[in-house]
C-alpha cells in the first residue's frame, strides 16, 4: 500500500519517515513539505532522531501539498501543522482520498472520529456515516498528552466510570516541534502554559471516552481540570493523574486491569501494536521520562504511583509516554493499520 | 538578641547564616554541627550559595548540638535533619530554651504551632499553652512546597472557604538538601516521587488553615490531593493548584484578593517580611521559577495563570517561590522577627 | 549626556538598557529596533533578564535606526546583528556621531580601536588618526569569550610575552542571542560549533595585545588554535587556556600578577569598573559559570586552576565571566566611560 | 568460558553486566560487591541503564571478592574502584587467575599491558613476559577520555608523528559512577576539574603510543597538556584535540586515514568489535554527545571537524565516544575477546 507524508520533515514528521522504513504494509512514496520543496528528503530535513536518516528517503524530493502530487498514493498521513492542515485536509477528505491525521484541525468534527486504537476502535464505525456522504475515510488520532493520559485510564473507566480529572502535565520539549522552544528559557526553569493543550486535554479526552451515535460522539460526561507545563526533557511526556470515579476502586484491583488491558490491536497482532499498551511498575519511583519513554519501542504508556485519593472513589497515579511515537507518529500508523485490517482503507 | 543555629552547614543552614548576616535584630554566635564539630566555618561548609560566605562566620567554630554550647542564646534556630532534630528540640523545648525549628519533627505536636506569618498568626497563642506547661517557647515553620502553596491559599480561603485541593508540584534540587539528587538521575528527567511530601502537603496545610481551640489546633476540614515531582531547576518550587471552594470564586475579584493581601508582619513592617508577600503575574506563561524565586529577596510567592476550573467554584493557578528562602530559612527568621515583636521571645 | 542605543530589545540590548538606568553619566534617550518599531519598548521586548524592565524605559517609543533619530544623543551604543550594522555604523562613523559598537562589523578596521578597557586603553589613540580623517570617533569592544580570554592574558604577557595559545570554550547560550540555540539540541548535549568564533578569538585577541602603529594596529605576533562549543549553561562563559611565553613562568608569581592589576579603569574609579578586574581563586574545582559569573556584577573575570604545562614557559589556567556583562554590555559602557574620562567623546 | 566480575552493581559494573548478557563467548557467573554482599543482583544493584536488568542475572547472588568465590572462572574482569582495586587485583595476578581489568590501579605497571585493541595490540605481548615470571596473565584498558582521545589519534600517529598534545574534555556524569556529582552542582554549570583525569591522560596515552622494549613500554615521547572538565551530559565524552606532529599534515588526507582505519579487531571479526572504529561526520557541528554516543552500540569513537591549526603540522578536530561502553566495559570485554582469539587466555 503506498502512502504519502503530509509535512514529512517536521519533529512528527521526521518520526513517521523512521516508523515507516520498512514498514511491512506501507510504502512512503510522497512526502510534502512547504519551505523545503524542491529539494532531496535527506538536505531538507533537520534530523533530529537518534538513528540515522533511513537511506531511502533521503534522495526523495520533497513536493508541495497538492492532490496531484499523492494521486498515486492510497492513503495519506498528515503531521501538518494545525494551521495549516484544515484547509488541505478538508480537500482530501472531499475528495475522498484516505486520511489519517496527526493534526488537530479535524479531530472535533462531528463524523471524523478520534482514535486511539486500544480505547476506542469502535468509533471508527464514523466512517460508515462517511462514506454515505460520499467523504473520507478520514480518522484522526489524539494530542499527545491526551493519549498518555487516555490510554491508561480506558479499562479504568470501563470498570468504575470516570466522573472527574485533575490532571498537571510535565511535558517534553519534543512536544513543541523544531525549533521549539528557546534553550535559555526553559534550562533551569519550567514553563506552566502551553498555548491550546489544556482545552485539548479536556475536549479530547470526552471525545475519546465518549460513545458512537447517530450523528457522532456524544461526548463522555466528565470534569476535567488540566495544568500544562514544559520541562526540560527532550523526549517523555509525564502527567500527574488524580482521577475520581462513580464507584469505588480498589488499588489492587486498578493495577491488575492495567496490567491485563489487551484490546483489538493486541489481539488482532498489528504490526505497530506493542505486546502490552499499558507497562505498570511498582517502584515508589517511577515511572520516569528518561527510563520509560522507549518502553516497547516508545508505543507503550508505563503507569506507576497507583494509589488512593482523598475518598475511596478517588485514584491517583503517574503515566508516562513518547510524544511523538505512541503520542503521534506511531499511534497515526497503529491506527491506520487498525483500519486496514478492517478494510476501512 | 544572640541567637544559635542547630544544623548550620546544609543547604537550609547555609540561608540561615547568609539572611542573618547583619539582621537588624539577631546576632548569630552559635552554629552547631555534626561530621564538621572542630573546625572553622568556613572550611566546614560545602558553601552553595552564589553569595561568599558571610566574613564573619568563617572563623567560628562549628561546636555539638548541646544545651552547654547554647547557654548563651536567647533563641535557637533549628535545621536539622528531621531524624536528628526530634530528640534534641524536644530537650531544648523542655528547658525552656525558645526555638524555632525548619525541621519537620515537631510540626504536627498539638502545642506546637506550625506558622507561616501571612497565614496563622494567631497560632502563636499556642505558646501561652506551652507557658503554662513550662515548656517552650517553640514554633515551628510549614515544609517548603507547604509555604508556597498556602500562602496564596490563604486570602482565598478567607473569601470562599476551600473545600477541596488538587495539588501537583515541580520541586526544586535544593529542596533535597546536599548532596541530594545524582545528576545522572534527573538530567532530561522529571522524578514523580519525594518521600514524606504529599503527607506533609496534606497535614500541614490544614493545620495552617486551621483554628486554635483549647487544646490546641482544629484542623480545617479539607480534602487534598497532591502529587509530587522532582524536576531539574537549581532553586524554586512551583505547585499546580485546582482548587475547590464552598463558595463561587470570580477571577477577577479572587486577583484583587491575592494583590491586596497584607497581613500582620507586613503592617508591623517585620524586617525580613516583603512588601507584598504575594505577587501576581498576569503574563500568560508565568509564573516561572527561574525568574520569579528571588521576587523580593527570595521572601515573595508568585501567582499566575489565575482561571475557572470545571465549575463555577472552582480556580486553579500556579505559584512558585524560593524553596529554601520563603520556604525554609526566611520564613522561619520572619517567623521569630514576629514573634519578638510580640514579645514572645 | 544623552545616548541612543542601536537594536536594543536583543539580549545584549538588554543588558545595556538594564545597565543604563540610572547609570551616572549617561542618560539613555532613543532605542531602536527593527521587527518592534512603533511599539513601547514594554512591549517590543521579550526582557529575558531576572530584573524586572526599568520602569522609565517601559513607556519609550523604539524607533528605526536613523541619522534622524539619534539627532539630539551625544553618544550611541550599538548592540546590531553583526549584518545588520556595517552599513548603518559606517554612515555614523562618516556623520561624525560618536559610536561605541559591541557589533562585530567594524572590529577589524584598521582605524577603529578594539578595547578591552583594562587591556589596551592606548588604543584609542587611533582615535586621533580619525579626527585626522573627519570621521569617528569611533570604538569597539570585543567578542565575548575574546574578552574572557585576553582580559587575565594581559598582565601575564606584559611580564612573560605570549608565543602561542591553545583555547576551548564552554560558552553560555545567552551568548547566542534569542530565541537562540533550540532547547532540544542543547538538553543533555554539547554542540562543538559557533559559527565564526575560533576567527573571532584568532584575531581580536591578536589586536587587542597589539601595538599601536602610524596606521593602525600592529597585531600581536601569537600563534592561536581555538576549538568553541556551547553548552547547556545560561550565562557565563568559560575557557580552557593552555598558553605558551617566551619566557619561563613561575606559576606564583603569575597568580600575584593576576591578583594585582589593577589598570587604567580602576585607577581612575570608572563607575562601571570593578574593583578587581581579574579575580583569582584557588579551590581546586574553581571558577565554575554559575558561581563566578555575577562576581562585581559581572563585571570581572575569574580565574581559577592555575598550573604548569609541558615545560616551564607554559601556563594553565581556566577563566570565566559574564559573556552579556563583561562581555558585552558592560564592557562597552566601561569603555565609553574610559573615552569620556579621557575627553574622547 | 566462564567469567566473573568485580564490583558489578557500579555504572561500569552494570555496563559489563548488560553487554556480557548473551555474549556467545563468556558466561558471567560470579558477581562481586561490597555492600551488597548476599543480596540477589536485581535487589542490590540501582540498575541506571535505558534496559532492564537482565533476567538471568536477577536472582544471582552477589558475594565478596575472594579467591574463593573465583575458584570457577575462567577470567575475571573488575570494574573496581581503583582504590579498593589494587589490592585484589594484584592477588588475581599472582595467583595466576586471568584478569582483565577497567580499574586504573594496575595500568601503569611496567609488566602489565595498557591496551585498546585497535590502538596497541602488540603490547600483549608483554603477557609473555608475565608467563616467564608466574603472573598472570593481566591486561588492562584506559581511562575513558584517554580512550575517546588516543583511539582516533593512531592512525595520525603512525602516518605523522605525534608531537604534542593539548586537550580539553567535555566530560559526562556517569564518568563519575553513581551518585556521583551531584545534580545542584552541576545544572546550569560546567565544573572544570576532575581528580586524576589530566594526569592520566598525560600517562596513559603515552604509554598507549608506546613501543614495546625489554623490560616493559617504552612512553611515547609527546607533550601533553590536558584541561578536564564536567558538564551536564548523561553519556558521551567529547574532546577538543591541538594535536601537532613531526610532518606535514593534509586534513583530507588525514580524514581518509580515520575513515579506512580497519585494525586486527574488525580484521578478526570479534564480536563485541564495531565495524568501523572510527566514524567521521563532515556536518559542521558534529559529533555531538547526544548523536553519536550510540555509534555502533556506543563502540565507535566519532570523529568531526577536522582542520587546520596554526600551521601545517598541525591538526585539530573533535571526538566523542560513549564512556561506559567504549571507553570502559564495552572495551575491556573486547580486550578479552581479543586476548582469548590469539589464545592468550
């Protein structure tokens, strides 16, 4: 199957070539960009991933975004910029060129749904409503802190149901693109905003915990409260999760949920699936940035720090993740290989 | 006034010897010590402060924590590790020798008042208690995340009565005294554990807000929740606040709390006590701790990001302040400067 | 007298605003900028420094860099992108408006003096050559960790003479400006790159130690190798000197060299001199940025690790200053100080 | 061959633990400790490496350095404190129990071969003369920033004659083991002094570049000048290298020379052997810590911007490499391998 990049040498971007170098289905044949067009993937890019630039992409042109440039693709991947996705986006999806996007610009609409593959699969029933309307498929994939917040809290919610988060973000520099954020504001220091995370956080989430409908997503009845703040980390978001529930939870009993939780996409053995999407360690300690961020190749969540809240309904817990592997990158491909075996694309 | 300090080459000893170098009403002559009794000052200490140390005490003697080496004081400051710190506070306390301790050991003691001067001033009645048992006078001073978490919680819990806190800190190194923290360990890293924290958050916090009885302090009726994290910044802790009231909050009227907040030490113009013990940032990113901890000599707490959580009742903020500074050092010299003004000493 | 100052919202720019407020002799009454022109300087600035914007510059209109607009100063300060200012400073330079430049661009001119106040004062006899032409006057200081460099170099090739020099620098990233190095190339990392720096060190310091001659300056005659790397430190630059004399060195009697020059600036008590130019210290693990930056406010360069070398004409040391302070701003205000004292400007 | 490891719950200890965990020619059995004697090694060791602890090592229980406990190993490698090293070690030796060893107490012994296996392979021979005296046999390997410096300078060496050195280091936190330095020490700092290091570059790289004599090595006859010093940087040693010879040096000839280096190791195909032991990065700005740690399983030491100095006889350039796996156990794992494919032990 050939895909095409949308904003291939971006942070995000840079993370879908690595993932896609021999891949087993996909084939990365286009890769756009905006200032660099014209020129050869390997001299466009400012490769900032540990690995080398994956030798075949790096005498690939990079083209503009255009629908001429990806009318041999079978599906698209955007890592665009929000703003300048919607616009593009829309028209693919108008089209009915088969999407997957990293990108915000979509994720709130009505009948595009908002995925991660291991809490909500079932919302990619959307796609059905859209092709009566003749558009798509197109499916989208959270912001990396919700996912990292998201993931672990999916079979918690199943067994308890969520009525409330308190959640406070520590979140990598990664996570703000390339160049990001200036060293000299951010060495010894940590910055408590982070432009459109929280309402991120707080939409997201509802969506994702939300249930199908007629006409899309009737959203998960849930406060949630969020304090986004960036520290000095290259790679890792951590979120500090107090979590209350309707009913009551045991801590052993919330531990042994997450240490089984084994959805479709383990099930189903997709190529980019981890073994377990939820690592839990037991240390007083962790999980930590540094030490957890690669765990299963950066595409699992580690969870530590359970323990009971002010009431017996009340949890909290640490969740740490990659941004931009199973924040971003990876969660997009899991998600289209999620789709592929379903034959949504 | 001479005055002796217990435990006077850590990092909170270090502050103590540099803000009472030349105080206008504390002369320091006695430094104890344990591993360093015999020599100089000035070689005894592993000094980490960016100021030299004071030309004064580098010739003195680090001498033992005894009664003997303190029979010449009229106050006795305390630094000491908090296991150390028990047994020998406890015997000054008995003596009659007048303390005020930065440990941790006898904070939560029904006698003892536990005092940020902004916030319980009146807790100092305690101490007619104590006269009456022939112990003390002893206070004591709040743990340093504590400080800078309910000190701007006060004048908002005066308005509309807090009901409810979710809490997550980003802590600074020096908050692990010296050496503390490995490099190796925190180094493009955040570490979600600090033992004794978050139960020292929820104690002590209430019973600063909480009010005398006869037999000493009812503890305010307050549910909190608080996670918390070491990250890498030299100097300064900065808390997440969600909180929770009885009563609605409006922003703005809650921003002229906070601004208009002067309480007793700075009515009575304390030596140490800052002009405004609260800050209030209105730039969207701050406070920060790099920037904000030596807001007024490092005696000021910083807010910002002042906004409506998930309801009507709800505020959250951010604050920062000098962890060993207004959270340690300071506060305990400002908490003795009051009480000498009110001749309790 | 009154001053305008060329680009004054960069970081350098900054320091000389922070500077030049209530400088004795200097009143600052015009800042130019370029992307912010037409905005408060309050607002035009992103002020990265810890102290807070003096307030009578808050409401000062930043304006173009134009003949026009410095019309009524009597001294202009440029703190330019090295592009940008060539053009601009030569026009000044032909109109005759007095320029003390911290730019690069006219560094190297035969006629226009590189100063380090303590170091070469004599080279602003060049400024006599200028009124010769109708032109100037016009002065310059050097490159930061040039400055950090040749500043304790002085006294030691008064005494000893210098063959040879080899250098590695540790240099800050404010020194790159702002935003700067991108916090995610820098966080656990060293960069061994700044572009155009080993030149800079090459060559300015071979002008700075030399001789003034019928038509400009002859360079000293120094062999230099320099490699330059940033790291991950805010201010403060450091520099690793292995240097090479003609003469044999005895390592004592070099620190008592460095510990007494006390030059032209401090004999005639400039109000921006230190006392001490050169500070010496003698633990073994000293000078280290973050504690010696600040040293007389950044105005010395401390000098630690004094030793031997291969054979007995080589000496060892390391030296570090405030690369914003020192090395720029600073600097530049000293020597315009040191040019008025002498009736220059 | 079975193998047992001194002081194996250290930063090198874990490395040599990790990388001997299906080495297919050693099979560690024997652990050493000090204070962790009879716990299992997953209890006793604070594991600071990205993998997790090995299984099978888990449950091994760490005992004391004896004889006794050697009795069934083939060979012994030690990753002692070099203090506590000597002792021991020298026992091992007269006993006749082959040691390879990573501790500095022995490397400086006349008899006792100083060897990178790319670097001096011939200095084994010297095993021939232990074998005349009963000893034996025992090898040691270099200091981690001497192994980062003398493997890229060989090739230079024996094609132009190296004169004199001068070196600066940038040197990572698990240089110093753990804890090690301090994280208040060292954040927004450079620290430049470590104990020992510049003297054993001094020694060891002499010996390293020495010809093997009678009665031991014969020093290379070369100046060194060395100026160490600590930055915040996990993993990764760089060096800044001045490097001067006896003839003329071609910089693209030189880079050829480091590009085709393929000595006796990569010859043999040892296992622990990096294909290339050198790497050179044309980009103006590499190697970096960060980047090029990890270089062919951090064996590769990576070479970059080679130039010109002063003159034509000499060279400067920058290398980095990864100090626990190249520049300690990695390399002494590689020694063994080495020593046991020409039947040494």
């Amino acid at each position: 199957m050939k895909v095409g990049l949308l904003g291939g040498t971006g942070m995000v971007g840079q993370r879908f070539v690595q993932m896609l170098s021999n891949h087993p289905w996909f084939e990365l044949t286009v890769i756009t960009g905006k200032t660099s067009v014209g020129k050869n993937y390997g001299e466009a890019v400012k490769w900032t991933l540990n690995s080398e630039i994956p030798e075949e992409f790096r005498e690939l042109e990079v083209v503009e975004n255009s629908l001429e440039n990806l009318r041999n693709v079978d599906l698209v991947f955007s890592a665009l910029p929000s703003k300048e996705a919607r616009e593009f986006e829309m028209e693919l999806v108008h089209r009915g060129i088969p999407l997957v996007s990293n990108a915000s610009a979509l994720r709130m609409e009505s009948l595009v749904p908002l995925v991660i593959p291991e809490v909500n699969p079932d919302h990619l029933s959307l796609i059905n409503k859209q092709k009566e309307l003749n558009i798509g498929p197109v499916a989208t994939d959270p912001n990396c802190t919700t996912t990292v917040l998201t993931l672990p809290l999916k079979p918690l919610h199943d067994a308890y149901t969520l009525k409330k988060l308190n959640v406070a973000s520590y979140q990598a520099l990664s996570g703000a693109g390339y160049p990001g954020v200036p060293s000299y504001d951010i060495l010894d220091n940590v910055i408590p905003y982070i432009a459109g995370e929280e309402e991120k956080i707080r939409k997201e989430t509802r969506k994702l915990l939300g249930t199908v409908e007629e006409n899309g997503i009737k959203m998960a009845d849930l406060d949630i409260q969020a304090t986004c703040v960036r520290v000095p980390v290259t790679n890792g978001h951590l979120v500090a999760v107090h979590a209350e529930f309707d009913e009551e939870v045991d801590v052993d009993a919330a531990m042994k949920l997450l240490k089984g939780f084994s959805p479709e996409p383990q099930r189903l053995g997709l190529p980019t699936a981890p073994e377990r999407p939820i690592h839990v360690r037991e240390e007083r300690d962790r999980p930590q940035p540094r030490y957890d961020r690669d765990s299963e190749g950066g595409m699992s969540v580690t969870v530590g720090r359970l323990r009971r809240g002010a009431n017996s309904k009340s949890l909290l817990f640490v969740a740490t993740g990659h941004n931009t592997i199973r924040g971003a990158a990876g969660q997009a491909i899991l998600l289209a290989e999620l789709m592929k075996a379903r034959k949504l694309i």
